[in-house]
C-alpha cells in the first residue's frame, strides 16, 4: 500500500493516541501504516524515531511477505540511532545505506539472506555481524564481497567502513538456455548473464557431449569475473582466451586435453593447476599474467611455447627428464626463481627464457645445446658451468648478472672441431667477457649423398642446409664428379648454400663453375678457388664476410655482383678478364686494386663504396660505367688514351681535385665527377679537326630532355650535367623505317647531327613523317635534293640555326618546326604550303618567302617579337590576290606585299579572268559562256568583245548563263549593274563581293550555292529577286543602308522596310519601286501569241531615241523604266510604229508594252 498522511483532525488524533500507546513500550513492532512496501521491499518508514531506538521488522506487512529493504540508496533505516533490530525470518535483500549511521553492536541475520549492499551497516560503531552459513545448500560456494575477497558462512565481519557488499554465492551449471552448441559438442556461443562467477560446464548439454570451447569474439567466457571453473571430462579443444580476464584462482585440466590453447587462461589470478596426464603443449601465453607460485612440469609435455608462464610469481620449478621443448621466447619470463636446473632433455633454451628472474644457481646438464639470446639476463648468476654439448650461445645470454665472465668447454673427442666463434675465433676453454657476441661451435660437415641432388655432375640442390656452418663439398656425391654447382632451373624451391648462415666452406678440386647465388647471403670468411674453376656467376658470394680474395687465371667469366657487400680489403684480379661486371665489388673495403692490362670495360658500381685513394687503369680501358669508382677516397687519376666513356657518376663523392681527359673520351654522363670538393672545372677534349664532328652537347639528365651545344676544349665548371661529342649519323635501312618515300620513324636516339641519303632501302625519299625529330635538339640535318615534304612536328624543338631547305621542298605541314632554333629563314623556291604554327616560335631575324606560296598557315610565323610579315608576289598568271585563310566563308582580300597579321593564316587565290572567247555578250550583257572552269575561280573583267560589261543576262531556272559551273568564288568588275536571274545559281559560291554599281539582283541568281553569310550590298542596288540567297545559314540578311538617300523597301506582300532592315523571308522579293508588281520586270507570257511575236523594240543599245513597232493595228501604251523602278515617260494610245525621244541618264531601262490583254517588257541601255 501507498502511505497515507491524513488531513482530517479525527484520523490525526487516533494516530497520536496509538503512538503514545507504543511509546510506552521497549520495543517497537513495525505496522503496515509505518512503511511502505512495494512488492516485498520496504522501501519507505514513518514513526517517532526519537522515541524508540529498538525496532521489530515483522515477516509480513501490509499483506506482503517481507523479502528486502531499500532498494534505491535512500537508506530507509538510516541515522536514526537505532540500537537494535530484529529483522524478518523470510528477508532477502538489505540495500545499501539501509541502516547506516545508527548504534548498532550486532545483529542476527537469517538464513534466507542473500545479499547486503553496500554502506548497508556502516558508521555503526563496534559493530559486528555474523553471516549466515549456507553450507547445507548443494551449490553454495562462499560469501563474495567487493570483487576480490569471499568469506565464508558463518564467519565474524567486523570493519565495514567504506564501499563494501556481500553476495551469497552460488555455483550455476549452464544449459541449455544459456549456451549454443554445435554438432561437434562445441561451445558457440553463452548467453547466460554470469551472475554467479561459479561455473560449471557439465559434459553434456542438452544431450550433448561437451568437447570443445569454440565462441569466437562475442558471447564468451572471457571478462566474466569467473571466480571457480569446472571443465567437462571430454573437453579437446579451447579456443585461444577461451578464460582470458577472469579471476579463477585454480584449475583443473581434463584428461581429454591435450593442448591448452593461445592465451586460454591469459591474466587470471591462478594460483596453482592441476595438469592431467595426457597433455602435451601448454600454448602461447596460456598461463601469463597469474599468480603460479610453484610448478611441476609433468614429464607428458612435449612443449611450451613462448610467454605461457611468463609474469607470475613462480619460485620453484621443476623439470621431468623427458625431452621438451622450451625453445619459444619468453616462457617463464617475470618470475621470482631463485635456483634452477636444467635437465639434459632440454636442448634448446628460447631467447629471455628465464630472463627479469632471481636466479643465483644454475645447473646446466650435458645434453643442452642452444641458449637463446638474453635467455639469463637479469638476474643475479655470479658464475655458470657450460656443458661439452653445447654448440651455440646467442648475444648477452648471460647479460645483466654479477657474472663477469665464462668459460667455454674444452673439445678434444671432435676430430671435426674447428673453434669457437660466430664473427670471432676463440680457442677451447677460452674465457669470455663480452657477452654480445654470438658463441658457436664451428665445425666440419662434409656432405652425404643423402643431402644433396646431382644430375649430370652437376649438385642442383642442398636438402641438407639448416645449422651448417663449415661444409666440406666433396669431389663426389650420388657417384658423379661434381662440376658445377647451379640451382636446378625446374624446381622452384630448390636451393645451394644461399642463406643458410655459413661461414667457411671446401670447394671439391673438381669443381669448374660456381652458378648464380650459390653462396650468397651467409658469412664465410675466406674461400680457395680450386684450379679448375673458370667462372663464378651473379652474386655467388654477396653478403659474406670475405677479408681477401685471390683469384687466379684460370677464372676468365666472372658475373655481376659476385662479391658485393663484403668487407673484402684486398683482392688479386685474373690478368686475362675484359670485362669487370657490374656491382663486382659493390661496398668492400678495398683501399687499392690493380686493374689488370686485359681489362676494356668496368660496369656499374663495380668499386662503388670502397676505400680507394689511387687507381691506374691500364691503357686498354675504353668505357667506365655508372658510379664504378663513386664513394671512395681517390685523389688522382690517370685515364687511359682509348678510354671512350665515362658514365653517370663514375666518379663522384672522392677527393679529386685535377682532371686531364684523354682525346679519345667523347661521352662524359651527368655527375661522373661530381661531390669532388677540390674539383673547379675540367676540360672537354677538341674534336674539330674530324669531319663528321658536330658539336659537344650537354643535357641536364639521362634521358637528354635538355641538349645544349657547347664548345670543345673549353673548361667546364657544371658537374652535374652530361656532356657528349656529337658526329654525323647517317640513316640506313636498319635504323629507320621508310614506306612509299617518306621516313616514318628512326631508332637514332639522343643525336643532334643527322644526314638523310637520296635513297634508303631502295627508296627514293620524298617525305619526312610526322614528329620524326620532335625535340630530338637536332643542330646539323642534311636533307637529300628529292625531298618533297616535312610532315607535323618533324623539326619542332631542334635547334637548326643554319638550315638549309631542299630546292624541291614542296609542302611544310603544321608545328613542323615550331620552337626550333633559327636564324634566318629562306625557303625554297618550289614551296607552296608552310602549315599552321609551322615556324612558330621560331626567334628569327630574316624571313624570305619564294613566290611559289600558295598557303600560309595562321602562326605560320608567330613569335613573341614579330607580329606581322609581307605578303609574297605569286609568280602564277593566274594568281588574284591573298585570302584569309581562317574564314572559309570570308571574302577579305589582300594584295602581295601587304603587312599582315602572322596569328592568320593565308591562302592564295587563282582566278581564270574571262576572254572574248569565253562568252557571248549582248548589248553589254553575258549571255553565253563557253569556259571549261578548269578553275573554279573565275573574274569578270570590265571589257569583253569590244564591249563595256555591265552586267550578266537573265536565265531560267537551272539554266542560268553560269548555272552549274562548279564556281566557288567570281570576281565582279566595279561596271557590273546587272545580275539576271539565276545568273549564278546552283555553283559552290562560298563567298562574294558585290560591285558598288550594283542596282539589280534578279531572282534565284545566288540560289544554291553555299554562301553562309553575307557582306554589306552596295548602297545603289534597288532590287533583289525572290530566293536569291537561299542558302545562308542564319536564314536572314540585311537590306542595303543608304546613310545619304534613305528609301523605303518593299516585298511582295506590301510590307515596308527601312534603309538597312533585317528581313527573313528568303523567297520574297524586295524593291524601292512602291508601284513594282511581280512580272514588271519579267517577260509576260502573253495569250496572243502571234501579237507578242510582233511587238518590237529597237534598238537595244540607244543614244538618245528607241522605236516601237506593232504590225497589228491594235492601241497600245509604252512605259519607261530605269532599273531603280522609276517611271522616266509615259506614251499612250499609240498604234504601230512610233519613235520616242529619251533624253535620260545612261544605264539599263525597262520598256513596258501593254495593251488589251497583253503585256511585254523589253531591255533596253542608254550609251
């Protein structure tokens, strides 16, 4: 129930009456209107505190069975000076603070309890409890309070100050419901929430068979807080930190288990185990972080891998005499030992073993042969016995102890024995004081047949290599002579001696060739070559500790790297070699060699890193090659007269301070002398005397990105460039491709003189491909009579300050020579196309253009100084004049020799100007034209047959007097008024310029053709013809303007236009005659026939009076028109023959005809 306060004045006095009742007595009993309870818990109390010191807490309030008190930290009996209580037979649960703070002594707790929390009796002065004995319940282990101390029941608890609980604690036997099992009997997976840290894994769940803990990184044993454990009987598997963080303090392993798995029991609080008799390998870190104090290794196992025991508290161990393997780190590392022995079942003692110890005894029996590195270190050894068996001590064994010194064991049984020593020899029963040195018994194996392969006398592979250090190879195994030693090719994983730590080695008398690898990467300290032997191959003894070396005559094959990095110091070379390799004696410590006479080359850090101060190479050395003699002490050096080459870094990093190059060395590579301090400049020998000699160039790296040309024989202070004398190369069949004439391609790499013959592999040459030179920083190219052209690219880059081009050279295409290097450009007098951007960037001072030019591409000349050139004459009969070449649709005309723009390019216009023979004219119209238009271009000159051309008479559709030509541009004479209908159409016009006398366009004259845009019409023109220009692409033009004589424009719907407006419809007509109507200006196809054949108007080409004759006696009228649509005279009601006085400007006027049903006009010229 819910307490209740009472508000009325009657409940208030019936509480007080019953409360000075109670006060009469002792003790107090607790009543339901007291507390509040909740489920079983009281979690709240009301009474006169300061009357009553001694409470009874009932088993049963408000109805409830009393379980607990105070489950929320309010400490419902707190500091209220209590004195005693009597608490509930049935009470389970004491919260925390629950009766903190009183006068408590003692109090009797029943058996029912199972939990008192914390602060629960606090700051009660003198206070003790007993806790209840539990002992007759089957699963009830303890007492456990604040995590890390258990008590047993019945047991007296006296200080209870501070943050202290007391749970009962009872074993849990999981099931089914806490775990996951699979078909194997392994544990998956364990739901249970762990609230008792007392586990039992039964041997069966669910029906079955537990055998193995397998659950992996989640729902596992680990971190539970697991106090006991107990394992199934047929437990075989623990996954690694199976129990890892818990506090088990014992375990028992079961017989079933033969291996305890990576860190299965990892930072427990163990302190001691029970092994069973079947295990054999106690795993990695198994039992680190415990708190073994004492151990019996049982003579069942066979290993302990490394840490399994290390950081424990372990002062006694004892070994079993059965072998075990203790060779892993770290095993029992962090201990408290104190005196150990160490049987002779152990052979090898892993590195830190027993190190961070106490151990002041050490026992070490016959039978033990490796002690690992710092396998005793820190610990408090004074002295240490070495057994006969032992045959290695790794660095600081014995390091960090009071022990000063040891003794090595004296061997006399071991006809095999050599010393003792790993990088030093040290004699039996020497005493050693340093204990950073490797100490191992170094003796004699000689090979079996057993380990090795043979084939054809040839040993293919060593199955035998692990722990040798000195091996005899005898002169016969498998019952062949053995040869040659060489890793068989087929068998990827056979091997010879490399890598297998050997220090001194045999070879058999027989032996005549050392293969590739063979003794690489151990650390023999010398070796006799056997007479027969004559080749030793790549890196056969790279990486050993080879002092000096003798290598007689008989050895003429020796390969790369044979014995780099070693500490060889001396070394005799065989006097017949010509070549030493590359990487030969890499990082020695060789301070002086003598290069045999034989010798003609010397590779690649062949003495790189040593200690050489003087060398003399002998007179037949033609190349030295990359960093050969970088990286040691040389102060002077004498080259010798053949010397050729010397190669990138040669002999850089030493103490040169003088260089004299012999007349033969022509290459010089980047940095071959430099880091010589003392060094200032060196000169380049002189190769002008020789013919084919081009210049001396220097690059900034090895792939030539950088040539430039410098004079021989002149100092040189840059030492970190290459320098090369460069000779005339000739292509030849072998060097270049060449297809239908033109070269495509060359392997000529990094020259800059080149001479191209008239013919390569049978072909004449007429072309050079595209980018065949491209920044190839050419200097001399010789170019053969025929060629014809130069293709994209092909000379960009070079640097041909005197070039001549061919007589014949025809066709220059695009950037052929762009930023190249030249002076003066004169170009040959049959070229007729230089591409665009083909000298561009070319920085010269003369430019001479032959007339034979017929296009020039935009930046044909461009460079950052010049801007403009002259146009060239044209020496062709035909030649008009110079178009921009960058507008396919301009018609901007230039004459030669003007100054033009060198970011445009230009091309050469040819025009066939039109002869009497050409055409027929009428009254000084075209009417006719008999041309072939071999040229497309044609130009209407100002006279034809006697007469002045004004203009181009009307056609038909299709049929135009220059109809279907093939016409791609016309020039028109400034005379030309006149353009009939479709006078022009259906060519390739692309472009036009109208004269200024130009008055009337007829209809369809520029039809289809491909006029894309048009310029500004003459300010004279008064009429243009439907569809005249149907082919623009923006699909409008622009009426004339006429800034002086503004008129009105108007098309065949009566719209009007101001001087100069945009119109869009293409097929109107538009005129300044306001009265014009369609056929004013046409030829009306009348339905008299006859009469229209009668009419005549004579003469077409007049002074000053035309005639007008009709044969039929019919009334007739006559209009005159001038070709702007103007009415100059009127004569009505005529009949016959009339004359007719026109005293009227010169120009075309249009005589009118009309009559009843008829209407004609005819064409007629004032002169």
């Amino acid at each position: 129930m819910k307490f209740t306060i009472y508000t009325s004045s009657v409940c208030f006095l019936i509480q007080l009456l019953s409360i000075l009742q109670l006060s009469a007595q002792d003790d107090l009993t607790l009543t339901d209107d007291m507390v509040v309870v909740e489920n079983g818990v009281i979690t709240y109390a009301r009474y006169p505190f300061d009357e009553y010191h001694n409470i009874i807490i009932p088993d049963t309030l408000d109805g409830q069975l009393i379980t607990g008190i105070n489950d929320n930290y309010q400490g419902v009996f707190s500091n209220i000076e209590l004195e005693s209580v009597q608490l509930p037979s049935q009470l389970v649960h004491i919260g925390p603070y629950t009766f903190s703070g009183n006068n408590l002594k003692a109090i009797d707790l029943p058996n029912s309890l199972r939990y008192i929390g914390e602060y629960a009796f606090s700051d009660n002065d003198g206070f003790e409890m007993i806790l209840p004995d539990l002992s007759s319940i089957d699963n009830f282990i303890d007492w456990y309070g604040n995590e890390s101390f258990s008590y047993q029941g019945g047991e007296t608890i006296s200080s209870l100050k501070g943050w202290i609980r007391f749970v009962a604690q009872f074993s849990h036997t999981l099931t089914k419901e806490d775990t996951q099992v699979d078909e194997k009997g392994y544990i998956t997976s364990v739901t249970y929430n762990f609230t008792s840290f007392d586990i039992i894994i039964p041997d069966f769940i669910n029906g079955i068979e537990i055998k193995g803990i397998a659950c992996g990184e989640t729902d596992n044993f680990r971190s539970r807080k697991i106090r006991t454990l107990h394992l199934p009987k047929k437990l075989d598997y623990l996954e690694p930190s199976a129990f890892a963080y818990n506090k088990l303090t014992h375990i028992t392993l079961p017989d079933s288990l033969k291996r305890v798995s990576t860190s299965a029991f990892f930072n427990n609080s163990i302190q001691t185990i029970d092994f069973n008799e079947t295990l054999e390998v106690i795993g990695e870190k198994s039992f680190m972080g415990n708190s073994i104090s004492e151990i019996e290794i049982p003579s069942n196992i066979k290993k302990i891998e490394e840490r399994a025991f290390s950081s424990n508290l372990i002062s006694k161990l004892t070994f079993s005499d059965n072998e075990i393997d203790i060779s892993g780190k770290y095993i029992f590392r962090y201990n408290q030992l104190k005196d150990i022995t160490i049987p002779g079942s152990i052979r090898h003692i892993g590195n830190y073993t027993f190190s961070n110890n106490n151990i002041s005894t050490l026992t070490l029996n016959e039978g033990l042969q490796v002690i690992g590195h710092e396998a005793f270190s820190f610990n408090e050894l004074s002295e240490v016995t070495l057994p006969k068996s032992i045959e290695r001590i790794e660095r600081k064994a014995f390091d960090y102890n009071t022990l000063k010194s040891f003794k090595l064991p004296i061997i006399t049984s071991d006809p095999s024995f050599i010393c003792w020593g790993e990088n030093y020899e040290y004699y039996n029963g020497q005493t050693i004081s340093d204990f950073s040195e490797i100490i191992v018994k170094s003796s004699w194996y000689t090979l079996q047949d057993k380990d090795v392969e043979v084939r054809n006398d040839s040993l293919i592979n060593v199955l035998k290599r692990d722990g040798i250090q000195n091996i005899i190879i005898p002169e016969q195994l498998n019952g062949q002579n053995i040869k040659t030693l060489a890793k068989d090719p087929f068998n990827e994983d056979a091997f010879l001696f490399e890598r297998s730590s050997m220090l001194r080695v045999q070879l058999p008398s027989t032996l005549e060739d050392i293969g590739d690898d063979a003794f690489k990467h151990n650390r023999i300290i010398e070796i006799t070559f056997p007479e027969k032997l004559h080749r030793i191959g790549n890196s056969a003894f790279q990486g050993n500790q080879l002092t000096a070396l003798i290598l007689h005559d008989n050895i003429t094959d020796l390969r790369e790297a044979a014995f780099d990095y070693n500490p060889i110091q001396t070394v005799r070379l065989p006097q017949n070699i010509k070549t030493i390799p590359n990487d030969l004696f890499r990082s020695n410590r060789l301070s002086e060699v003598v290069i045999p006479n034989s010798v003609e080359y010397i590779g690649d850090y062949a003495f790189f890193n040593n200690g050489l101060t003087d060398i003399t190479l002998q007179e037949n050395v033609i190349e030295i090659g990359n960093n050969a003699f970088s990286h040691n002490e040389i102060r002077k050096i004498h080259f010798p007269e053949k010397l050729e080459i010397i190669r990138g870094e040669a002999f850089s990093s030493n103490y040169i301070s003088t260089i004299e190059l012999t007349k033969k060395v022509w290459k010089v590579e980047k940095g071959a002398f430099s880091r010589n301090d003392n060094l200032i400049s060196f000169s380049l020998p002189d190769f002008s005397e020789n013919s084919d000699f081009v210049s001396w160039v220097t690059y900034s790296d090895s792939y030539y990105n950088h040539l430039s040309v410098i004079d021989g024989n002149v100092p040189v202070t840059s030492f970190y460039s290459g320098y090369e004398a460069q000779f005339m190369d000739t292509l030849t069949a072998e060097n270049c491709v060449v297809e239908n004439g033109v070269i495509i391609s060359t392997t000529l790499e990094n020259k800059i003189g080149i001479y191209i013959p008239d013919t390569i592999d049978g072909q004449k040459i007429t072309g050079l491909g595209d980018e065949l030179f491209s920044f190839k920083s050419i200097t001399k190219l010789i170019l053969p009579d025929a060629l014809k052209s130069i293709g994209y690219k092909t000379l960009a880059g070079c640097k041909l300050s005197n070039f001549n081009f061919p007589s014949g050279l025809e066709y220059i295409d695009n950037e052929a020579f762009i930023w190249s290097d030249m002076d003066t450009i004169t170009l040959p007098n049959q070229l007729h196309h230089i591409g665009e951007s083909a000298f561009e960037r070319v920085y010269y001072s003369q430019l001479n253009l032959p007339q034979s030019l017929e296009y020039i591409g935009s930046n044909a000349f461009t460079n950052d100084s010049i801007s403009h050139f002259i146009l060239p004459e044209n020496n062709s009969p035909d030649f008009y004049r110079w178009l921009n070449a960058n507008n396919n649709y301009s018609d901007y005309y230039y004459e030669t020799d003007t100054e033009v723009y060198t970011n445009r390019g230009y091309k050469a216009i040819f025009a066939h100007t039109l002869t009497d023979e050409d055409v027929t004219m009428k009254d000084g119209l075209i009417v006719e034209c008999f041309y072939d238009f071999e040229l497309t271009n044609i130009l209407i000159p100002e006279t034809l047959q006697g007469q002045k051309v004004i203009g181009i008479e009307d056609g038909k559709e299709d049929n135009g007097v220059f109809s279907n030509k093939g016409i791609t541009r016309v020039f028109l004479n400034d005379s030309i008024e006149y353009i009939g209908d479709f006078a022009l159409s259906d060519n390739e016009i692309n472009g036009i310029t109208f004269p200024e006398n130009l008055i009337h366009l007829g209809k369809g004259a520029l039809s289809d053709n491909e006029i894309h845009t048009l310029r500004e019409f003459p300010t004279g023109l008064k009429f243009i013809g439907r569809g005249c220009f149907t082919e623009i692409s923006n699909r409008y033009f622009d009426l004339p303007y006429d800034f002086q004589s503004p008129v009105i424009w108007y098309d065949d719907k009566g719209n009007t236009y101001n001087n100069g407006a945009t119109v869009t419809d293409l097929y109107s007509y538009y005129t300044t005659d306001k009265d014009y109507k369609e056929n004013n200006l046409d030829e009306i196809i009348t339905d008299i026939e006859s009469l229209e054949k009668s009419i005549l108007v004579y003469p077409t080409k007049f002074s000053h009076q035309i005639t007008v004759e009709l044969s039929s006696n019919i009334k007739y009228n006559v209009a005159v028109f001038d070709i702007q649509g103007n009415n100059v005279l009127s004569h009505e009601n005529n009949f016959g023959k009339i004359n007719i006085d026109l005293n009227i400007p010169k120009g075309i006027y249009l005589v009118n005809i009309t009559g009843d049903g008829f209407k004609k006009s005819f064409k007629v010229i004032k002169e």
